[in-house]
C-alpha cells in the first residue's frame, strides 16, 4: 500500500511516499520539502495568513515532484494523509483540503494523522531505529512532552511544558539577544562561541519532583541579563547563548533521566525540532550511555516539520488497523488546531 502524506501545520511545507507493502517498518519511496523562513525572516516570526498562501503555492508542485523522484503516478497512490492538527488554523486547511479533493479525485481515502504523533515516530525512518515500548521526549515548536510509548496508537503523558516550551525558550532568548528569525537555531550556533558558564540562569522545575517543565522563568531572566547587559551585550552575546543553551539541556536531560527511572523503560526516543541541537544529543547520548539505555533520534532532515513523518504515521496506524475514511464517504473534513495527542484513540493491543 502507498500512502501519499501531506504537512502544512505552520511554515513548511511537506510531502512524501511510503510504502507498507512490506514486513516492518513502512519504507520511505520519495520526500520533498519547502521551508518559508526566507518569507517570514523580515516579520520576526511566522505571519498565518501568508504561510497559508504559501502553502497553496508549494503543495501541488511538491506532490508532483515525490512522485517523480519515486517513478510513480497519483494513480498508484492507495491513501492519502495529511496534518490534521494541531497547528494554525489556515494552514492546516489547506493541506486537507488539497490531500481530501485528491483523494476524491483518485477515488481512494484520506486519512488525517496529529502532527505530534507524526513527529513521536518520525525516529523508525532513522537509520537505528527504535522498538516499542519506550520513552518519548517530544520537543517540537510549541510542545515539549515526555510520552510513555507502549506502541502505535497507545501513549501514556507523564509529563509536559506549563507554559513556554523548550522550543519557544530558545525563539525567545533569541529574540531578545537581537538574533534574527528563527531563533533557536542561530541561539545554538551562537553558543558554540560561548561560555556556558558565564551567567547564572535559573533552571526552572528541575527539583520538582514531577516531570513537568516551565520555561517562561528561564525567558524572563535573559531578558533580565540582556537588560543589564545594555551596550555590552553585544560583545557578551555569545556567553549568553551559551548560558541559555546551557539551562534549557540541563532540565531536558534530567527530566529526561527521571522518566526512564519512573518507568522502568532503557530506551528513549527523542523527536521534534529541538531534537536537532547538537549539545541536547550529546549530552543525552553521553547520560544514557552511562546508564545503559539506548537514545533514539529522527535524521537531522526529519526533525523539523515534514511530509514523511506524516506519511509514516498514517502507514504505522494503517499496519495496526485503524481504517482510514472510506472511498465511499462524502469526503468531508475537519482541522484540530488544539488537539492534545493524549486525546488519540488507543489501537486494539
């Protein structure tokens, strides 16, 4: 079975081909992607409305050019799937809509996957992938949970972010230092130049005892170093970045660690954009090596948002019996903006 998958949550744009004709893992066959950080760079930050046109621009061309790479027609495709949700409104209605007139046109069903859940087991496209059950570390934009894993479809919250996740941490510390949209990723790069330990910045919840995260604290007190800083903080930036990489690492290894402690598990997976820091996988690497648990992680090209994480998503609950929408339907639809991925419908063990 081919599944065609479709990501428009926010502001990229993805699309890819996965095959579940085979035993295991569903194969990723094609993927194309478009980012619209170049479009939003002189806004500081993503604009719906024009993400959404943007999505209409890009979708189509990209759908056809997966099935090029894939030497593969839409008539071969079997399911379509698209982001349901959650994410912005107008953007996730343009990739169901696109991926429902499709599958009405080719007569085939359409399947609407959770983002999250598209990003939690984005890590079996990895060249190591990992085997079910685990723990999952979901640091994606907005959203930074720890999930036990028992396997598709069965997920068990044990802890997540009560107010700015780890994600929204970096953007924001950016942001306040002057760095230039997106944020994290030029904080990170930044820090390398850096002394980490050149301020003191809270690490919020770390004690807490629960696996529950806060990083609104850890904003407000860069906001604080950077207005103290006033004119110097241009030559002490990079000590900055460094310091606020630093804390945020910190408090998602350890509340990683406990997680594994609480649930007994030896293998983590980690899964979002976040997941991409280069200081957050060697450290956690170097932490679960000493404890003998194994950490699992996407590909750097599959942790930002993308069209095979979807595409695998709707394969995985496809292989576990979940029916999409029958060809028959009348192909009505609906987006979820808000839709906690503890609200999914467990599988049948």
């Amino acid at each position: 079975m081919l599944v065609l998958g479709i990501e428009s949550s926010c502001d990229e744009t993805g699309v890819a081909l996965v095959d579940t004709s085979g035993e295991g893992i569903p194969k990723l066959l094609s993927h194309a992607l478009h980012s619209q950080i170049d479009m939003h760079q002189a806004y500081g930050g993503v604009v719906p409305e024009l993400a959404s046109r943007d999505h209409i621009r890009r979708v189509l061309p990209l759908t056809h050019e997966v099935m090029r790479r894939a030497q593969l027609s839409l008539a071969d495709v079997d399911v379509v799937a698209y982001t349901r949700g959650p994410g912005l409104a107008g953007a996730l209605l343009v990739g169901a809509g696109v991926a429902v007139s499709l599958a009405a046109a080719l007569g085939r069903p359409a399947m609407g996957v959770h983002h999250l859940e598209g990003h939690l087991l984005s890590p079996f496209l990895s060249a190591d992938p990992p085997e079910f059950p685990f723990v999952a570390l979901l640091v994606s934009g907005g959203h930074t949970q720890l999930m036990r894993v028992e396997r598709v479809g069965a997920y068990e919250l044990l802890g997540e972010s009560i107010d700015d996740a780890a994600g929204e941490a970096f953007d924001k510390s950016a942001k306040l230092m002057g760095l230039p949209y997106p944020g994290g990723p030029h904080l990170s790069k930044l820090a390398e130049q850096g002394d980490d330990k050149a301020f003191k910045l809270p690490r919020p919840l770390l004690h807490s005892g629960n696996l529950d995260f806060s990083f609104a604290g850890l904003k407000t007190a860069v906001l604080t170093q950077a207005k103290k800083l006033g004119d110097a903080l241009e030559s002490r930036k990079a000590d900055l970045a460094a310091s606020t990489q630093a804390a945020i690492v910190e408090v998602l290894v350890k509340k990683s660690l406990g997680a594994m402690r609480q649930t007994g598990l030896k293998r983590l997976v980690v899964a979002g954009g976040v997941g991409a820091n280069a200081r957050l996988r060697r450290e956690l690497s170097d932490a679960c090596r000493q404890r003998g648990i194994r950490v699992h992680y996407p590909e750097l090209d599959l942790c930002t948002d993308n069209g095979a994480m979807i595409a695998l998503a709707a394969g995985m609950r496809l292989q576990t019996g979940v029916e999409p929408l029958s060809a028959a339907a009348t192909y009505n639809f609906e987006v979820r903006p808000r839709w906690p991925l503890s609200e999914l419908q467990a599988v049948p063990a």
